[in-house]
C-alpha cells in the first residue's frame, strides 16, 4: 500500500536534514581543528575535532537506512522504528560544546 504522500514527503525531508546535520558537523570539526594551536591544548583541540568529524559520518552513514526503515514501516503500517543514534548525536553534540566552553572561559 502507498503511504499518503505527506508521510513519504516527511521522511525525505527528515533524511535531508540529517544530511545537512552531518555537513555542519563536519565543518564544526574542521573548524576546529583549524584552530591555532595557542588556543587550545592542541590534543583537546584534536579530539574535538575527531568526534564531530565521527559524529558527521555517523549522521550521513545512517540518514538513507533510517529513511528506508521508515519508508518501509509506513509501506506495511507498522510502527515507525525508533531513533537509534539521537542519544548518541545529543550526547556528542553536547560534551564537545561543554568542554568547547570550559576552554573558552579557563583562563589560557
């Protein structure tokens, strides 16, 4: 059975976005490892930029599956299967931006 458009329409938009998450992740660890090394304890500076660049791979890698399992679920009527990794991105997102701010207001 065809799921009503606006469903399947949803999920497209849900998977762009995912993928425009991983892009900004992405530049945020970039960014961060071009940051001059005075500002930050270099490896700090490194392992911050290496989560949010995994964090970025893990949100492009997983954004087409998560939308074909859901585009399946709606297909069959079943229900829509849960958010695997959103713990995983909330968690992630948020340690790098609270140790970001501790370097920040720590005296260099």
């Amino acid at each position: 059975m065809e799921p009503d458009p606006r469903f399947t329409l949803a999920n497209e938009r849900t998977f762009l976005t995912w993928l425009s998450t991983a892009l900004a992740l992405s530049a945020g660890g970039v960014a961060m490892a071009a940051v001059p090394p005075d500002v930050f304890v270099p490896w700090i500076r490194t392992g911050l930029a290496v989560i949010l660049v995994t964090l970025s791979a893990l949100a492009a890698g997983m954004a087409y599956p998560r939308w074909r399992n859901i585009q399946r679920a709606l297909r069959q009527q079943s229900p829509l299967p849960p958010p695997a990794l959103a713990a995983v991105f909330g968690y992630g997102v948020a340690a790098v931006a609270v140790i970001a701010l501790i370097l920040i207001v720590l005296p260099g």
